[in-house]
C-alpha cells in the first residue's frame, strides 16, 4: 500500500464504535470503526492503495492505557488524608458513575468500565476505569 492517511476519532468513537468516511483520490470510502479499537489501527484498501490509520484525538477527561481509562478527580486535603472523599464521573456513554475513595488513598480502580475489547471472543469485556485523586491546594487552604 503506497498511502497511509489518518482517520481522527474521538475517545467516544472508539468506546462505541462510529461510522467514518474518508476521501482519497476523488474515491470516497467508508470505513466502520468498531468499539474498542485503538490508535494505530489500519483499514487497508488494496485496490485504491489506500490504507487508512487511526488517529485518537485528546479527550478533556479521559487519558487510555490500553483498555484502560483513567480520569483525574482532586478532593481537599483534609478529605483525601482523614475523610476519604466522593465523586461523579460521567462515562462516555453519558452515564454517571460515583465512585467512593477512602483516606490515605490516591487512586481507586473500577472494574468493568474502560474501553471495550475489540477481540470478538471478548463478548462484552471491558477494560477498568482509574481515577486518581490528588489534592486540591487552594481547597486545602481553606481547610487549615
């Protein structure tokens, strides 16, 4: 193949899979990205010469390690060392997860709720959701 072209998704694409198209030499093409495939990804088509390669765009939430997501949350100091603290994370399928984390605890893992494998033997599999916590200074301020 004498081409390769990038095709952008965004992080919600690749979580539920989009329908794309593409132009290459006045042809056009349309390519079905599945749930769960990742950057890098290529779709050839050989007869055009063409293959096209995924492209993941940043996310404002949401960073992928593989079938992993990870999300940042940051609490106040006196929670994060003595209270443990609370929060809501919106999926993206547009759910809200809360997601409890005790003190002295800087991340907590959520099983079940990363990206999807795209293997076809995986059936609904999915990799875990990660959130980290750090300390918010300007809260933790106000606290002492």
């Amino acid at each position: 193949v004498a081409v390769v072209r990038p095709i952008r998704c965004s992080l919600e694409e690749l979580y539920s899979g989009a329908r794309k198209s593409a132009s290459h030499e006045g042809r056009s093409f349309v390519i079905d990205v599945k749930p769960g495939w990742k950057e890098g990804t290529r779709i050839t088509f050989e007869e055009a010469g063409v293959c096209f390669q995924l492209a993941q765009e940043e996310h404002p939430r949401f960073s992928r390690r593989g079938h992993d997501l990870a999300a940042v949350a940051f609490c106040g100091l006196l929670d994060l060392l003595v209270r443990g603290s609370s929060h809501e994370v919106r999926t993206l399928d547009s759910r809200t997860l809360r997601v409890r984390l005790p003190p002295r605890r800087l991340s907590v893992k959520v099983s079940g709720e990363g990206m999807p494998l795209s293997r076809p033997e995986a059936g609904r599999q999915r990799g875990d959701l990660v959130l980290n916590l750090f300390a918010d200074w300007a809260v933790a301020a106000d606290q002492a």
